[in-house]
C-alpha cells in the first residue's frame, strides 16, 4: 500500500494534509470483524447509559437512608464525574503500558465490583463515594479507551462510522436503561409511610432488596456483558507493534482491515512509531515517550496537535449540552406536555437524538469530519440564539426561590419556537459535535502519542463536563436567557476553531497522521 505526495494537499478550507489515493476495498469478511471489535468496545456507551439509570434510581433513596443535605446529594450524585476525570486521563497513558484491550477489561471489572459494592452501602455517604471513585474511573477509562482502540482497529474507510458507534450506544443506553428503572419502580409496591419508591423491597429469583440496590446489581449484569466482549476482541495491531509482537499483529490487521499490503502497513505502523512519520526515517531520539511526546521537541511546549485536541473536547461539553435540558420540561409543558407525560417527552428527544446520529454515521466517512462539525456548530449556535432571544423576552413570573423565570405557557408562539429550536440544537449535536469530536480524538493523533494525547482529551472532556453541571445552576438562577446566550458565544467560538484549526482525516490512514501533526501553522490554508 502507497501513500501520496506529503505536498499534496486536500481540498477545501483548513490545515494542509496529505490526500488520500482511492481507497483499498476491505473484504466483507474484515469489515464484520472490524464492526464486531469496534460493537465490543461501544458497549461502554451502553454502560453510562446504564450508570445514569441507576444514579437516577438511587438519589431519592440516598437521601432517605443517609439523611444527605440537598447539596450533598448533588455533589455524591456527580462525584463520578470527578473521578472519571482521573479514569479518563489514567487510561490512554496505561493503555500504551498494557495495551487497549487491557484497560476495557480493567474498566469491566471495576464496573462489576464497585457496583455491586454500591448496592450494598447501606445508610452509609462515605462507602457510596468511595464506590463511586471506581465507578467513575470506570466510565472513564472506557469511554475514552474506545475511540483509540476503534480507529486501531478498522477501515480507513469506514472508521467514523464505527467509531460513532459508541455515540450511538449512548444515545440508546440512555433510553433503553432509563425504561429498565421505571420498570423496576413501576414493579415496586408502594412504599411504607413517607419512604421514596426506590426504598420498597422487591423480589427477584427469591431475593429481597429494595429497587435501587436491584438497579446497581443491573449495572454489574451490564459490565459482565462488557467484559465477555472485551475478552473476545483482539488487542490493537499498533500496541502490539510497538511491543515487538509484530507477528500478532499482522494477523489483526490481516482479519480486520484485509490482507492486501498487510506487510507494509505493518513496516509504516513501525516508522510511525517512532516519530518516523508516513514518509519519514523513524528516529527514536527525536522524539519523548509517553507524555514527553506531546511537547515540541527541544521544549516544554504541547504540540499544536494536542492543544487542537484540548479545543475539541472542552468545546464539545461547554456548548451546554449537559445543562440544556434544565427547561427541556417547561418548554415541552407549553404545547400540552405535562409533568406525567415525561416518557412522551424522552421518545421526542430520543427520535430526534437516534434520527441524528444515523445521519452522522452515514455521512461522517463520506463527507468528512470537518463539515460535520461545521454545520453542527453553526446549528448549535443559531438554535441558542434563538433560545437565549426567547427567554430574554418573554414574560417573567417569580419564582418560589426568588428571582424570575421565563414564562412559556403563556407565549404558546414562543413555546413552539423553543421547541423547534431545542429539537435543532440536540439534533445538531447528537449528529456532530457529540460522537465526531471522539472520532478526531481517536485518529488524528500520530500512533506515537495517541495513548497520551487521549488521555489529556479525556480528561479535558470529563472535566469539561462537570465545570458545566456545577455552574449552570448558578447561572440559571441568575438570568436563564443570558446563560443561554454564553453558550451561544461558545458554539460561535467552535465555528472559528473548526475553521481555523481541525484538520481533515477522512480516509486517511493513522500512520499519516504525522504529516498532521508537524504541518506548522503558516502552512495552513
């Protein structure tokens, strides 16, 4: 297998990269290796679908058992995010000492022990937290984990796709696991006196516990299913490269991506392994190991590559998208939705969430990364304007708490708007932003610092996440329509970044990632 000129350049805004020559055809046979190994690795999508079931679950229990002050039992509730940013940032690094597969399997097996120890914690906060460091570095080695050992993996061809897969896992864990813990608590009796329902005791095969310790018990079955799978897979051709089992790891690529040119894939996985490049000498000197390979060489300086890595996973979670349902409620109760029609409320945001993903996974490959992101931030951005202009001017009404909230249900025009603009702005993101700024994570890094540079992304991305949780209640309570017009600036900011700084990756194979990599910024387009 060749590759082009470095000089070559692709077409259309951006970075300077190499273009792709017509794409090797993978036999059907490698294709569905590649999909099942790239399924395997998904399952940690299903699995935080499966975690946000249970917390979901247990909250009202925990407060009833322990006594838990109101922000107490919000700060247990996303201690998992804190701890996840340590898993994320421990995993990409480890993963280069003991291999991808390796962390998926360490991930597995906390997830089984931490949750059934969770569902046994009795009246006790502190032994919920300390479940919950593990179960949180859980969730993230191995949401992290993924996307790496997915583009290590498969097709050039048809990586976005797979690894998109993971996004779309979530999307239905979510749904799915969600309609598991209303079954639970719809299968409760009621509970005694003033007790919440996760508190009643249910039978299941002649055992007795109460809901919310059978809806951990749940997440373990969840994280055996993850382990069987990750026992099945192999281990990623570039690890194994990099650790002399170079035999081992022509049979992987022969089985997942074809064996055509499978012996010079495996001479140019080596070079790039050393810092050689797709058209380069390798030299071992040149370049640090571990996280020494994220500076310039010669300085204490990240490399542009990385600090490109850090933009997209902070972006991805400070758009909003984990505080944007806050009046996902109010704005649904203004065209009849009321409090106890929550799953009629799910399915909408679930079709259009589903319906979006598709259409990423079938265009990522096709059209490319960088458009995607495009459209997904010009999107993003247009539907908080609108959002943010709606609740600035809509009528205020008080609030129990003090200050004022918007009022919807009194504007059903501006109820309608909200919605359509709600429904753009999840459709935009579960399409784009959501699962294509981890397919970048996982391939645009050279093979010589994916590990490392994952690690860093994960853990930006996680911390990202809970910096989001913890002052959008802030915020809200200050001005919701101001808040809305914050993230708004933020998802205009991720239009210049895209313009200006993520490269193009479709079709190209990891190892030319390191013509990426060194293509100083004067010489982009």
């Amino acid at each position: 297998m060749t590759h082009p000129d470095p000089s070559t350049t692709s077409a259309g805004p951006g970075p300077d990269v190499p273009a792709p020559e017509a794409t090797p055809v993978v036999p059907r046979a490698a294709r569905r290796r590649a999909l099942g190994a790239a399924l395997a690795a998904s399952i940690s999508g299903l699995m935080f679908g499966w975690d946000a079931m249970s917390l979901n679950v247990i909250k009202n229990a925990l407060a009833f058992h322990t006594g838990a002050s109101t922000g107490m039992l919000g700060f247990a509730v996303a201690f998992g995010v804190l701890t996840a940013v340590l898993g994320a940032f421990l995993a990409g690094r480890l993963s280069d000492r003991i291999g991808r597969r390796a962390i998926m399997i360490v991930a597995a097996i906390l997830f089984i022990v931490s949750s059934v120890g969770t569902a046994f914690v009795g009246d006790s906060m502190a032994m919920f937290l300390f479940w919950r460091v593990f179960s949180g570095m859980a969730m993230g080695a191995a949401m992290t984990i993924a996307p790496a050992y997915v583009s290590e993996t498969s097709p050039a061809s048809m990586r976005g796709m797979l690894v998109s897969l993971r996004q779309f896992m979530l999307i239905i864990g979510l749904f799915v696991c969600g309609l598991l813990g209303d079954a639970m608590l719809g299968a409760a009796p009621a509970p005694e006196g003033d007790a919440p329902l996760s508190t009643s005791q249910l039978s299941l095969v002649g055992i007795h516990l109460e809901v919310w310790q059978w809806a951990f018990l749940s997440v373990a079955l969840g994280g055996v299913i993850y382990l069987v799978a990750s026992l099945l897979i192999p281990e990623s051709p570039r690890f194994l490269i990099a650790h002399g089992r170079t035999d081992q790891a022509r049979s992987v690529l022969a089985r997942t991506v074809g064996e055509e040119g499978v012996d010079q894939r495996v001479e140019e996985i080596a070079r790039s392994l050393t810092g050689g490049g797709s058209g380069q000498q390798g030299d071992s000197g040149r370049r640090g190991s571990g996280f020494r390979s994220l500076l310039v060489p010669g300085t204490s300086r990240l490399q542009r590559i990385v600090w490109v890595g850090i933009g997209l996973a902070a972006l991805q979670q400070l758009v909003g998208i984990n505080a944007i349902f806050y009046y996902a409620t109010t704005i649904f109760a203004t065209i009849g939705f009321g409090e106890q029609d929550a799953l009629k409320q799910t399915l909408v945001l679930t079709a259009v969430k589903v319906v979006a993903i598709i259409l990423g996974m079938l265009l990522v490959d096709r059209v490319g990364r960088r458009p995607l992101l495009l459209w997904g931030s010009i999107s993003m951005f247009a539907a908080l304007v609108v959002t943010a202009i709606i609740m600035l001017t809509a009528p205020q009404v008080a609030q129990d708490g003090g200050g004022t909230a918007p009022d919807l249900a009194s504007s059903p025009v501006l109820g309608i708007l909200a919605l359509l603009a709600l429904c753009l702005y999840v459709g935009a993101y579960a399409g784009t932003w959501g699962p294509i700024m981890w397919v970048l994570i996982g391939e645009m890094f050279p093979n010589r610092m994916r590990g490392a540079a994952t690690s860093v992304a994960g853990g930006v991305e996680w911390a990202s996440n809970f910096a989001v949780t913890l002052t959008f209640p802030v915020l809200a309570a200050w001005s919701i329509g101001t808040t809305y017009a914050v993230y708004a600036l933020i998802a205009l900011a991720s239009i210049l970044f895209v313009l200006k700084l993520v490269p193009e990756t479709k079709n190209l194979e990891l190892e030319q990632m390191d013509d990426i990599a060194d293509t100083p910024a004067a010489a982009r387009g």
